[in-house]
C-alpha cells in the first residue's frame, strides 16, 4: 500500500477528535516516523499533498454504525 492509497476501517468514535479542529475525526495519517495524526475531511483534504511524503498510509475511518451500512445484506435462497 503506498501513502497514496486510503483504507475505510472501523476504529473511530464519536468521541475521536480532529488533531486540528473540535470536528469529529474521520481519517487517520500513520507517518513513516511512527506517529500518527487524525483529521476531519476538511483539514485530511487540506494537508493531504504536505503529508503525503511523510505518511506511510492515510486511512478513512467511520462509526462501526456506518461501516455497518458498507456491508451487503446476505442473499435469500
């Protein structure tokens, strides 16, 4: 995975907090140097280009309540 590419996983609350608003975090940066940074979309938009060379991976994380809404309802036989 390269720093370009944006996983959707399910480890952020309501509570989680953007690193540079009160705005509820919804994307995660782990940079290369081990630390890690969340965001909102708009500061995640808004330093995505500065951080890329420093990022290992960005990933967009949701409430397990949306993640849940990603995953397809079973098939009827």
């Amino acid at each position: 995975m390269t720093a370009t590419e944006v996983r959707t996983v399910a480890l952020f609350t309501a509570t989680d907090r953007c690193d540079r608003c009160p705005a509820r975090a919804t994307a995660l940066v782990v940079l290369r140097s081990g630390g890690e940074l969340a965001f909102c979309d708009h500061h995640l938009r808004r330093y995505r280009a500065a951080l890329a060379p420093l990022a290992l991976r960005f990933e967009r994380h949701v409430e397990l309540d949306e993640a849940l809404a990603f995953v397809p309802a079973p098939a009827r036989r």
